[in-house]
C-alpha cells in the first residue's frame, strides 16, 4: 500500500520521504525497489 502511495506521489519531496520509510520499514524491498525508485526521485 505504501508503495502504491510513493508511485502516486507528484511531490518529489514526499515521494523520497516515503521511499526511505518504505524501504527502513521493509528492508527485503531494497533489492525490488531501492534502485529504480532512487533514480526516479533523482
């Protein structure tokens, strides 16, 4: 769900906050989802 909200997310600001919650909260997630998404806030 939370990943959900990131991807929906316009504010890039709120976008990282929520990444980096998402990704301290399930670190397993790092390897799915720690790359692409830190591209795409960059």
């Amino acid at each position: 769900m939370l990943l959900k909200a990131t991807e929906q997310c316009f504010n890039t600001l709120e976008k990282a906050e929520m990444l980096l919650l998402l990704l301290k909260r399930f670190p397993e997630s790092v390897v799915q989802h720690g790359v692409s998404k830190s591209d795409t806030i960059l």
